[in-house]
C-alpha cells in the first residue's frame, strides 16, 4: 500500500520539476509525464520494455547494448579494454593492432567478463523492512536488513536462476530487487586500435570537441552458440541532428547529490584527497614501470589508462565541492528542510535529527578512514594476487555461515560471479604484481608509521623486500592452486603454507574488526537516518526526484545542442562548439599537434583518408545526465534505435556527482554514421557493419532462442501507476 502510494504521488508530482533535463530515472518509475510536457513525447510500455530488454550492463562497470539477433553487444572500447588486455599474449597487443573477427571461429573468449540484463524489478521494501524489530540497535537493524537482502537474493535465484540483487534507494527509504539474466561466454569481436579509440589521449580526455572511435563489440554466447535474442536496438543510420530529443539507457555507477552537507564535507577533507594522492602516486608509479621496457608498457597499458582516467575525473569531480556557490546552494536546500522539520513537532517527534546522527557518524568514518582503507579496501595490499587472497581467507570463515549472517559479498547469490572472477584464466604478471604490492605497502608505512599492524606485517622487511618474497613464493597465480584452496575450504586454508595466504590470515582480524565498525556505525547509521530524510524529502517535494545512482539501469534523457565554452576546457573561452566533430575535424586535430602522440592518427586512418568520408560525423555532444558506468550506453531516438554510443563526458559534466546544470555540461557519444564509415572504410568490417544494418547474419525465426525475454514471456512487472 505505502508504495503504491509513492509511486501515484510520483506520476502526479513529474510535470511540477524543473524544465532541465535531469534525472536517471528508474525503469519502473519512468518520466512519462515530464516527457511529455516537454517534448510532446509517449513513453509507452512497450518502448521502455524493449529497451530495458536490449540495454546490458558490463559487470567490470560499464554499459552496453544488444545490436542485432545474434547475440552481438556494443559498448565502448574502454570498457571492453581489460578484455583486450587479457587476450593480447603470445606477441600480440590489440591495444596496438586492433582486433577483427571475421568469422565466428575467429571471436575470442574473454576469460571473466560477466554481461547482465535486467529482467525484472519487484519492490522489496516491505521484505526488507520486516527484519527489522522494535526496539532495535542501530547496528542490529542494519545487520537485519542485510540478512534479509540475502534471503531475498537467494530465494530470488533459486527460484528463477537468475542473478538477483537488493538494491538500496534513497539511502534505504526504499528496496528494489533487480533480476538479471547473466552472460559468461562473452567473445571479442570488434576493437579498433587504442590511438583511435582514445584519439588525443589523457589531455582531451573530459573535453570537447573530441575525434574518438570509443567501440568495441562484444557476441554473447550460449551453449557455445551466439545467442539468439528477440530485443535488440536496431542501428539508425539517419543519426541525429540540433536539437533532436534523445535518451540513455544505462548503468550510472554512484552519485551522491542527495548526500546531506556532512557526508560532502567528508568527501571534500577527507574522502577526495587520499584517493587522489593514492591516484597520483600510482600514476607515477605506472609510467616509472612502463618505461622500463616494451613488454612492461603493454602490460601496464590498461591500469594505467584506468588510473590516468579516474585521476581526471576524480580532480573534477572534486572542482565540484570546491564551488562555494555549489556547496552554499546544497547548504541551502538541507537548512530549509531542517527548518521544515524543527519547526513542526509532530515531525520533529517523529524523524527527530537526522542529519546530526549522520554527521556523527562522518565523524567516525574520519576516524577509520586510514585502516579501512589500507586493511579492509586492501589498499596496502594492492595487486591481484593480494585480492585472490583476501578471497580465500574470507570465504573459508563466510561460507559454512547461514547465508544471511556472511559479509554481503559472500552471499549465496553472489558467489557465481566471484567464483568467475576468482578462477579467471587471465593472465597474471608477476613483475607488475611484485612493483604494485611493494609500492603500496611503502604507501600504508607512509601514512600509518606507528600502526602494530602495519610493523608486524613488515616484520622488519622494507616493502620491496616483503613483495619480492610474497609475490616469488606464492602459487595463487595458478589457477589449480587457488581452486583447491577454495573448494577445500578452511582447512585447507588454515593448513596452506603461501605466504600471502599467510599475510591475509595475519591482518584479518583487524580488517575484520574495522569493517564491523563500518558496518555498525556508518553504513547503517547512513541507512536509517538517510532513510529518513528521503522519507522527509518525499513529504515536501514528492518522490519524483529519482534517487542516486546504484550502478543499476537508468533512462536518462535530453537533446543535441553544443555550447559555448566557458574557459574550463581547454578550448579558448567563448569558442562557440557546434554538437558535433567529423573525421575532417580528427585529421585538422591531428596537424595541428604535428601529428604526434597522443594525437597521431592511426595507420589505417591516414592509410584511408582518400576513401573516407570525411564530413561524415564522428563525435556529438547532448543534455543527457550520465556519470561514470554509463559508458557504453546507447544513445537512443524517438523511434527506439541506436543513434550513438556514450563514452565521455566533458571537463563541465564532471561536477554532476553532486548536483545537475545543462548550461554547458554535456554528455559525449560516438555518431553510429560515423561508426559504419568507419567499419567499412577504414577497417574494410563490412560484414559486422551488414549485421548492424540488418543486412547479414539474419536466422530463421525458428532458430531464435528467445534468451532475452523477460520471465513471463512478454511484459515486465511494474505498478500499475507506473504510467
């Protein structure tokens, strides 16, 4: 009944919000009404369920869409790089030469990419909150409504045998359980040289106007043969133009604009300057390994385009908290909602002070932020090896638990995926690894000198020379090794001799006891008293402002419109940038930087130039809200198809984690014209580019599988009011 109500009172409130284009919103609590005040535009059921049904999510924290029956899936090449990593051995690097299947035979096996498609949402408020007894602690009513989380999850899967997980909204004000279908044989089919997809490297990285081919294509597979799929997006190859109304369908990672002031101010003094010095330090760390040799500079490529680009986006995300204006305006919003409650008894009896429990517990996370960070977040233990580890010990103490009394990640329905992750094929450097684990440790002695744990980890051994001994003596790079510590279980364990088993074992309790504080005293602290302020928020405003983003689907929307630049970029202040760039502009953008790295060209591009059309658009920028995991989200017209594929945003976007302004912000796609002139006149792909077309690879509707119907077979279940 509760949300029923909700959910009425949201659909009436929509077509009372600003006229910006704001908001990933959820699927099953669409924007029908604003869209169509706005735009004129129908949101029906059928639209919505056939993209939800052909949006993807990538697992490694990306986006993705299906393009044609044949189980082939889009995102970027960004996002499919640690894949391309993986599979460059043997001599090859794709991040060099690119990669083409021309043939099914040819499509290359990811060792441990997971896809998940959303096939139902069902709300699990009132499951979740029944865990939940009177009179309870703080930390036992959050630990309830872990345990139940879990239940739900597991009695979900068993079920349906689909991946099935609680997500928290609005901080806990709501629960909402997301049922995937989940793809393991996931084959690389399409990726273009690293130059071209990240043309102009980490200097136009969050700018505008950019020159990239940011793709990469993925087919999923079943039983060893590509899935057929009834939802795909059908590629459009009229495009777009000024001003045309256009939507995102993707994974939007985490926001934090409904933070109260003291969870931003946490993250101003405290959260954002260690993870960035952490950032620059690797960073350097990095590009010191790299230089070292050729064979290193590949190894090291995609961590460290990782680093280069959290880096970025962290510092400009940080700009954001920065802004006195930013932070007087979010200052502004939370007094007047304080004020709403304090001078209303009834309301102060019942929700009492929020925001003062919250800023306590800030308090305390300032307090622990060190040990978690370098004990539990493992980051003084940095490296693959040191993860697999920590994976072991802890699923030897969680797993012989009931299900709802283990650590969230070692649930029952969550294990498939780690058991991917934990036994994955790909390959393992030890050079890197040994480089990594001593610089972090060095890092860890830096910032806590004095810490017990930290000296007896040492135990009188500088950082370089415990890595050395840690990473030569393990045999957690072995695939076989890693599997008998685990389906062996503690006693295996307990009776194993490596050496990073050793250090796991030796720092656990610890790390133990400061992730029991966290979760005691933060996390449910931020989940009842966040729960009620969005309980409030909904009171005075409606529940139609969508809630933070959970690394789950969203729609967003908005129009292609350029803008003109305000001096943040590095394009001169007052330049007027048209929506889009062609490839014209990416050979212009090369000569003018001389044609050297990171603005050289790729060989096949100056190879082609001659045949390609080179007015045809390449990059476009639009209003749409995204964040970090909407990369790789199609870009999608009225009529449902693929227009284009988001890879970036730019420098003005960057403070959207915390509050929303289309002035000059704009999310940035790759033109789906662009990418067909591409495949077929530069890479000569003309059979992909026919698939995407619906020119080839088109089965007999008696061959189709079906995989991507939701459970029911036709429609997914949502409220009835939701539209």
């Amino acid at each position: 009944m509760r949300r029923a109500t909700l959910v009425s009172f949201a659909f009436l409130f929509l077509a009372g919000i600003a006229a910006a284009d704001e908001g990933m919103w959820l699927f099953n609590v669409p924007p029908v009404a604003q869209l169509k005040a706005k735009y004129g535009f129908d949101l029906t059921k059928s639209w919505l369920q056939h993209t939800q049904l052909s949006s993807v999510r990538f697992n490694n924290g990306g986006s993705g869409s299906f393009v044609s029956p044949d189980g082939l899936t889009f995102t970027n090449h960004h996002v499919g790089s640690e894949c391309i990593q993986q599979l460059s051995t043997g001599g090859k690097d794709y991040f060099k030469t690119g990669f083409y299947a021309k043939t099914e035979a040819e499509e290359a096996k990811c060792p441990d990419l997971e896809l998940n498609v959303l096939e139902d949402i069902e709300d699990a408020t009132a499951k979740v909150n029944a865990a939940v007894k009177p009179g309870m602690s703080v930390a036992d009513r959050g630990q309830a409504q872990r345990a139940a989380m879990s239940t739900i999850e597991q009695q979900c899967a068993t079920e349906t045998k689909l991946r099935c997980d609680v997500i928290t909204l609005y901080s806990g004000a709501m629960y909402h359980l997301y049922k995937y279908k989940k793809y393991t044989d996931v084959r690389l089919v399409f990726a273009p040289e690293f130059d071209a997809a990240f043309f102009g490297g980490d200097p136009d990285n969050f700018e505008y106007p950019r020159y990239d081919l940011d793709v990469c294509f993925f087919r999923v597979y079943e039983n060893d043969k590509p899935a057929h799929l009834d939802n795909y997006l059908k590629w459009s190859v009229a495009g777009v133009k000024d001003g045309d109304l256009i939507f995102v369908s993707g994974n939007p990672g985490s926001t934090s604009r409904l933070n109260t002031m003291a969870q931003l101010e946490f993250l101003r003094d405290t959260g954002y300057p260690l993870v960035l010095s952490r950032l620059a330090r690797r960073d350097e760390l990095l590009k010191k390994f790299g230089a070292e040799s050729e064979e290193n500079a590949r190894i090291a490529h995609d961590d460290l385009f990782s680093v280069e680009n959290s880096l970025k986006a962290f510092r400009g995300e940080n700009s954001g908290l920065a802004d006195k204006a930013l932070m007087a305006k979010k200052s502004a919003e939370e007094g007047k909602m304080r004020q709403a409650i304090a001078s209303d008894a009834a309301k102060k009896a019942e929700f009492g002070d929020p925001w003062a429990e919250i800023a306590k517990a800030m308090d305390t996370e300032k307090q622990i932020y060190l040990p978690l960070t370098y004990f539990e977040r493992r980051g003084g233990f940095s490296g693959d090896l040191a993860g697999f580890a920590r994976i072991l010990v802890r699923a030897a103490e969680e797993r012989p638990k009931p299900n709802g009394d283990r650590l969230r990640e070692y649930r029952d329905s969550a294990l498939p995926s780690l058991e991917q992750d934990l036994f994955s094929t790909a390959p393992i450097y030890k050079s890197l690894e040994r480089t990594e684990l001593a610089d972090s440790l060095a890092e860890m002695k830096e910032k806590m000198p004095d810490d017990a744990i930290v000296n007896r980890a040492l135990d009188g051994k500088t950082p370089a020379q415990l890595a050395r001994s840690l990473i030569d003596n393990t045999k957690l790079d072995e695939v076989a090794a890693r599997k008998q510590l685990y389906e062996g279980g503690k006693a295996a364990v307990d009776a194993s001799t490596d050496p990073l088993i050793k250090l796991m074992q030796e720092i656990e309790p610890e790390a133990r006891a400061v992730r029991k504080q966290y979760d005691d005293e933060i996390d449910s602290v931020v989940r009842q008293d966040g729960a009620a302020i969005a309980k409030i928020r909904f009171a005075t405003e409606g529940t139609a402002s969508y809630p933070d983003a959970t690394f789950t689907l969203r729609l967003s929307y908005g129009v292609i419109r350029g803008y003109t630049e305000n001096g943040q970029g590095t394009t001169p202040k007052g330049t007027r940038l048209p929506y889009f760039t062609t490839f014209r502009g990416a050979f212009q953008h090369a000569a003018d930087h001389g044609n050297k790295d990171p603005y050289k060209l790729a060989d096949r591009w100056t190879a082609a130039k001659s045949k390609i059309k080179l007015d045809s658009p390449l990059n476009a920028v639009e209003t749409a809200d995204i964040i970090g995991g909407n990369s790789g989200s199609p870009v999608i017209n009225r009529a449902g198809e693929l227009v284009g594929i988001i890879f970036d945003g730019n420098i003005q976007s960057l403070p959207w984690n915390f509050i929303y302004d289309d002035s000059i912000g704009r999310s940035i796609h790759v033109d789906a014209r662009g990418i067909l002139e591409a495949l077929r006149d530069i890479y000569g792909a003309n059979s992909l580019a026919d698939e995407l077309t619906g020119k080839g690879r088109q089965p007999a509707p008696s061959e189709r599988s079906s995989t991507n119907r939701s459970p029911n077979g036709s429609k997914i279940r949502k409220s009835p009011a939701a539209y």
